[in-house]
C-alpha cells in the first residue's frame, strides 16, 4: 500500500515534472518503486529522458531498466510501435534474457495476438513452472479475452501454490463480485483480512460483500465490520458511515416482529448520521437537504 | 528474477582480488620487522606492563583487518557469480506457503468471524487431507533427501567450499606470518586457561594472558566484521559465516517440523472476535468526531 507521504511526495514530483522543472528521473524512479500506474506520464517523461542521447549515457545500466518501464508505459498508452522499439533494443542487448521474452509475451498480448501470447507464456512455464509473474500474466490474458471461467481456473491453480499472495487473492476477489459468487467472494476478503488485519480497505469490502449477501447475521456481522473500518480510518471514511446507517435500518427492518435484542446500536446509527451531516456541511453544503431526506427515510423504516 | 548482467562485475572482482595480493605482499613484508621489535622489548620488560610498539598496531592489526574485509568481499562476489540458478522443490514452495498463511491465520484469527476461523482450522489440520497434517512416516525424510538429491548436495558443499577454503587460507597466513610475538593487550583479565588458545605463538610461560598473539586478532576480525559486512553488502551476503555454521546444524529449512508446529500453534488458538469491541471504539470515535 502507498502510504499518504509518498503519495504526496509522488504528486509534488509530478507537478514538479510536469512544469517542466527537472526532476523526471526520481519521479520514474518513484513510480516504479510504489508501482503505481501512470502510464501517460511515465511514457513522456521516460522518452524524453531515452532520446536524449546525453541524459541516456547518464544512466549508465539504469537504462535498461528505464527502456523496460517505458515498453510497458507505452503498451498501457496502446503506442504499439514505441513499445517494439524498445523491445527490440532490449532483445539486441540481451539476448538470452525471460525478463524480455516477458516483455515480447505482453506485446503480443497487447496487439490482441492471443494464440501466441498463451503459446510463449505456456512455453516459460514449462521452463520454470515457479515464474509468478508469467502465471499472473496467463491470468490476464485470460480475463482480457473475456474467458472468465478460465482466469478463474487459472488463478485457483497459481493459489493452490502461491497462497501467500496477497494481491492474487484480491484479484480472485473482484472477479467473483464481477461474476455475483459473493459468498467465495467473502472468502477471499477474508483471505485478505487474515494477511493484513490493519488494512482498512479490505474491512470495507468484505462488509459490503456481507451487505449485499444479506440475511440477518450477514447483516450483523457487516454492520460490525463497517464500524472497524470507521475505527482504522478515524471515522473519516464517508461510504463506512453510509453502511453503518444502512446496516442498521436493515437489521431493523428484518428484526421487526422479534425482541429488540441490539445492544446500542442506535446510538452508533445516530453518531453515524451525525458524523455525515457535519462532513457534508463542510464540503458539500449543497447536497446537504438530500442527504437529510435520504436518511430520514431510512430512519422511518428502522 | 534473472538479473542483467555485464562484463563489468567480473572486471570488478578482479580488481578486488589484485587488491588482495598486494596488501599480501607489502604486509608480510613488514610482518617480519614487527615481529623483530617486539621480541627485543619483551626481553627487556618481563614486569607488569609490556609496551609493544606501535609498528605492531600499523603493520600487523590494521593489515590484517583490511585484508579480511577484502576477501569477505571478494568471497561475496564469487559466490554471486558461482550461484547456480536453484529450481524450487514444488513441495517446498508449496509448504512455505502454507506455513505463511496458517500464520497469517492464527496471528489474525480474531478478525475473522467465528464460523469461518472454525472452517479453517479444520482444513488445516484435518486428520485425513488437512493442509498441515504430516504422517508421521514421512517426517526423516529430509535427511535422507539432503544426501541423495546430487542437486542440493552439490550446492551445499560449493556452499561450504566458498566458506571453509578462505578462513583456512587465512588462518594458515596467519600463522605463518604472524606468530611468535605479541600482538595486542586484551583490556581485561583473563584466566589462565586462555592461555593455550590466545598465546600460542608465544613461547613465554611468565607473560600476562592478556598478551594475545595475532591469531585472537584474526578471530576476533572473524566475528566481528559481520557487522560490517552487512553494512557494506547489503543484508544478504555470503560472509555470514556463523550464521551459516548454525543453520547447518539444525539442518536447514525443515519443512515437516514446522508445519507440525504450525499444527500445534493452530490447535492452541481461543477464537475470540473483536469485532463488537470495535463497534463499541467506533462509537467513541465518532463522539469525538462529531463534538
């Protein structure tokens, strides 16, 4: 995960950068360090830098490393004949290289020559059956042709190995919301959960998955996981505050003909509804009269 | 992940080790003469205190601290470059995983609602196919399996080649250049049991045990530049001499025995879900939000 200092700092170099101040190499190095996803940016700035045949030699071997950044910058850009450049010049540089012939596999897989992408990749497999990265890489060739059933199956097999990959799971996860499988949805999350207790997002998802399987102990357990979400982010997250209020209307609506055996959990729908109107008042004073009719509703039915 | 490489780390190793046969030359050299003052002062001073001439601190203990720092660095460079690419055991990868995730699972059991903690637990540690479960007649077989793979027998004794081959070089420079005079005062007093290790060089019966020769110098260096090393090299290197020596001991990564004792941890586990709590400290933190 970013944290919130070297996204500020990401986005300072990126004004930096973008005013034509200096800096383009750090901001790369940066972007490949936090592996976030600027495409546009990267494949500027990164031409830039591997045109200018001075700045290049400044480099030293970091070229290569840069030549690679900007191939796969260009493909996301959907430049095609950018990324075969530079592919190429990293093929004459290394010969014998997989970190290439991954390279040479997403580009086919860009130009949407899927036969031989699934062919070289299988081929790299079976040199090394432990390449993560190819695996994942079959997996998007997979989802991107549409075959879902297959990425599934794919990504199931690379967990059956791989279990500890955290990010495989969250892909697991959103696939399956996409597919409407919430209950192994909910696995994943908790999956998720498991390996990175203290990670707000994950609360959030998994409640919102409960949410929407619905029933009266999902419905509990969601408003429960909605509060510690509340709790990591220091009541700051507004869609945590939202599910809180939705929970508990809901909870109430199904409970309706039993004993109400809820504990205090008026007050903390209350202190939700509270927390939103003064968030809204703050930045949003327009929206404000639909977010009071909005939860007046909800509060008539609970 | 293959690394690019190029010519130049191989002109660099060999610089190093150009580096090395120098200072060989030019210390050994001035080994000798070191070795001749102090013999006449020691005969002058049999008292208490010994004064030992400073050409023993510039040619003897600065030398020798700089050339074992240049063989940890240049051993770290050919075992880099003398690393064979390892294939990873399926199994292997496999149980590491595994015991990753069954500790994620007992560090983290509470976040987790109880009936999906109770399911997991039961697919890790079911009798007949949970992930965790070892029968018991599988448990010797790494042993047995370190001596016969050719593979990861040949990778352990390059392991220990690159280790044992320079300390016994060294050491036998050591001693051959540097024996039969005093090196270095140890401040504090020893025993005299000491005596045999410390001063072997050294002749005299009558001299403090404090008066060490050069080889406590070169043990000294052994242990104590790790710290160094990982400062320089980074924290993976193949100077960890004695971190090596224990993992050999304990053979290694043993797999079945930690998934048993992941087993055991799992058993242990009292489910116990915070999450009402955290309700209760949501409520808190919205109070104070919202005053």
């Amino acid at each position: 995960m970013v944290t919130k200092s070297e996204e500020d700092q990401l986005n300072r170099l990126e004004a930096q950068v973008d005013n034509a101040g200096g800096g383009a190499w750090e901001y790369l190095c940066l972007v490949r360090k936090l592996k976030v996803r600027r495409p546009d940016k990267v494949l500027k700035h990164g031409l830039a830098i591997l045109n200018d045949s001075k700045k290049r030699s400044a480099l030293g071997t970091e070229e290569w490393t840069l030549c690679e950044q900007v191939a796969v910058a260009a493909m996301d850009c959907q430049s095609l004949d950018v990324a075969k450049d530079c592919i190429k010049v990293l093929r004459k540089r290394f010969p014998d290289s997989k970190r290439v012939g991954r390279l040479e596999g997403m580009l086919l897989e860009a130009k949407g020559l899927w036969a031989e992408a699934e062919k070289a990749y299988s081929s790299f497999l079976e040199d090394n059956p432990f390449d993560q990265v190819i695996h994942k890489r079959r997996v998007a060739l997979a989802k991107a042709q549409g075959n879902i059933t297959t990425a599934i199956e794919c990504l199931n097999k690379y967990l059956d190995t791989f279990m500890a990959d955290h990010d495989a799971w969250r892909e697991l996860a959103e696939i399956y919301i996409s597919l409407q499988m919430y209950k192994q949805a909910a696995f994943c999350y908790e999956e998720l959960i498991l390996s990175q207790p203290t990670n707000p997002l994950h609360h959030l998802a998994y409640a919102d998955v409960l949410y929407t399987i619905g029933g009266l102990e999902n419905l509990q357990a969601a408003k429960k996981y909605y509060a510690s979400t509340i709790n990591l982010t220091g009541g700051k997250n507004r869609r945590a505050l939202f599910g809180v209020c939705l929970c508990t209307s809901a909870i109430g609506q199904l409970s309706k003909g039993r004993n109400k055996e809820d504990k205090d959990s008026p007050e903390l729908q209350l202190l939700a509804v509270a927390a939103l109107e003064k968030d809204y008042k703050q930045r949003a004073p327009g929206k404000l009269p639909l977010l009071t009719s909005a939860l007046k509703s909800l509060r008539v039915s609970s | 992940m293959d690394k690019f490489r190029d010519c130049g780390d191989i002109k660099k190793d060999l610089r190093y080790l150009y580096t090395v046969q120098f200072w060989v030359f030019l210390v050994s050299r001035n080994a000798n003469r070191g070795e001749r003052k102090s013999r006449e002062r020691e005969r002058g001073a049999m008292a208490e205190d010994l004064v030992l001439d400073t050409a023993i601190r510039d040619w003897v203990l600065i030398p020798l601290s700089v050339v074992m720092v240049l063989i940890g660095v240049l051993r770290y460079f050919v075992s880099k470059l003398m690393r064979s690419a390892q294939i990873p055991d399926a199994k292997l990868v496999k149980e590491g995983q595994v015991i990753v995730r069954a500790r994620n699972l007992r560090a983290a059991a509470n976040f987790i609602p109880p009936k999906s903690f109770r399911a997991r637990r039961l697919y890790y540690s079911n009798e007949e196919n949970g992930l965790l479960y070892v029968p018991k007649g599988q448990a010797p077989n790494a042993q047995a399996q370190m001596f016969s793979d050719p593979n990861m027998a040949m990778d352990m004794m390059k392991k220990n080649l690159s280790m044992i081959i320079p300390q016994t070089l060294t050491f036998a420079w050591v001693n051959f250049f540097f024996s039969g005079f005093v090196a270095a005062k140890i401040p504090f007093p020893l025993t005299q049991r000491f005596r045999a290790m410390l001063q072997n060089g050294i002749d005299l019966s009558t001299v403090d045990v404090s008066y060490v020769s050069s080889r406590s110098w070169y043990f000294l260096n052994l242990f104590g530049l790790r710290g160094l090393f990982s400062i320089i090299l980074g924290e993976e290197n193949a100077t960890d001499d004695t971190q090596r020596m224990m993992q050999m001991t304990g053979f290694g990564f043993d797999p079945t025995k930690s998934l048993g004792a992941e087993k055991d941890g799992l058993d242990i586990v009292q489910h116990d879900w915070t999450m009402p709590k955290f309700e209760r400290r949501a409520e808190a933190v919205l109070r104070k939000l919202v005053r």
